[in-house]
C-alpha cells in the first residue's frame, strides 16, 4: 500500500495561501480588538470624570457653583486651568502640562500635536474640540484629556442640530500619544454639562437613533455617544 503525502510544492502552494489569506485578515481582527480596548477605556474615563463631577456639585451644591472662581481668570488659558484643577482634585492623575505639547518633543508633551490627528474619514482635524489653550492632564489611566472652558455659568448654547447649553467640552485621547489618534478611535468628545457630563450630541442621538458623526465618511465627533449610549 502507497503513503500518500503532500509534495513540497503542494505544502508551499498551500503555506503561501494561508499567509495571504492571514495577511487579508489579520489587520482587521487586530484593529476589531483595538478597537473593543479603546471603548473599554473610554467608559472607564466616562465613569471617572462623571463622579468627579458628582463629587463637585455634591460638594458645593452644583457644579455651576463650583465654577464660581474661573469667571473670575483672565484669559482663556487660566480659565481652563481653573477648569481642570477643579477636576483633579477628585481625580487620580500623573501630571499636567502647561501646553497640550510642544512640537517635535514628545517625552515633555501629554497630548498628540494637532496638525497629526485625523478624523474618522481620514482627513486632517479641524481645530473643534483642539484647542492650544485647553489645560491638559494624564490620568492614572495613562489617558490624556483636555478641559476646556466655555462658560463660567454653563450658559453656552451650541446652535446646531443639538441645543442645550453646557459649561465645556473635554478631549479625550485613550491611548495617549500612541497612534491612530483618530477621532472617533481613540479619541472622543464630552460635553461639561451643570448637570452631568454628556457624550457629544447625546440627545440627538438617543431621539434619532442614528450614528451620527460615528461613520467611516464622517469626522467622528460623536463616536462617544454611539458607543456610551449602546
């Protein structure tokens, strides 16, 4: 009786097949599984700056109130600083930066440079939710968030499809200065709201039941709604 085995050509033959077919699928199993880690992240930042402001209006009786004395800075910079202090200290952070980041020297920067973040399409970010003046900070967490100040009395109105007012917007980058710093990948949108802090157009959303901004053809602003509200 003849053993039969494979030829050496038929084992390269079919060797060959299994890494082109690996090579087909692998980047997109990797970036599935990437991508379930962002999200896990981004809820536990969720959950972390959402006590936190908890704690402050539990503490003065609102958040507004506690707002008080950054009506009372100068510049938009010291106001976001203001913004952020109140926020660390019921916060476990590693450090600040006085800049989101300095150009070309990543190891005293704690935010990406701008000019090097995408949207979710792909394009370059525009300056929404990026802002040089916005107080930066890395939590224990190794995510990196920016705070930014709109209103002392959390009366800013955004005129667009979602109008409520809110006193800011936090930036939150999950991986910190490690790619695809990507909106709407690994990096994402809340609004400082008096009452609680909200995912970026979370109203639309929740009414519409649509993804929003959170399309491969859009810029990805409102990823965190689609994935906080699931």
């Amino acid at each position: 009786m003849t053993n039969k085995a494979f030829t050496l050509a038929e084992t390269l033959i079919t060797l060959s097949i299994i890494g082109i077919v690996a090579a087909m699928t692998l980047p997109t199993v990797i970036n599935k599984i990437n991508m379930r880690h962002y999200i896990t992240i981004l809820k536990e930042d969720y959950s972390i700056l959402s006590q936190a402001h908890n704690a402050i209006t539990a503490e003065n009786g609102s958040f507004q109130t506690g707002l008080q004395p950054c009506g009372n800075k100068t510049t938009g910079k010291d106001k976001n600083k203001c913004l952020m202090e109140l926020f660390q200290k019921k916060i476990k952070s590693i450090r600040t930066c006085e800049t989101p980041y300095n150009i070309g020297d990543e190891k005293n920067s704690c935010f990406t440079e701008f000019s090097k973040i995408k949207h979710l399409n792909g394009t370059s970010a525009n300056s929404n939710y990026l802002n040089n003046d916005s107080a930066t900070m890395i939590l224990a967490n190794g995510s990196v968030v920016l705070f930014f100040l709109d209103s002392a009395t959390c009366e800013y109105t955004y005129e667009g499809y979602f109008n409520y007012k809110r006193c800011g917007w936090i930036t939150i980058d999950v991986n910190g200065l490690q790619k695809p710093n990507t909106f709407g990948k690994d990096i994402y949108i809340l609004y400082i709201m008096d009452k609680a802090i909200k995912p970026l157009a979370y109203e639309y959303l929740y009414e519409n039941n649509k993804n929003g901004d959170c399309t491969p053809e859009s810029n990805g602003f409102s990823c965190s709604s689609h994935y906080l509200l699931k």
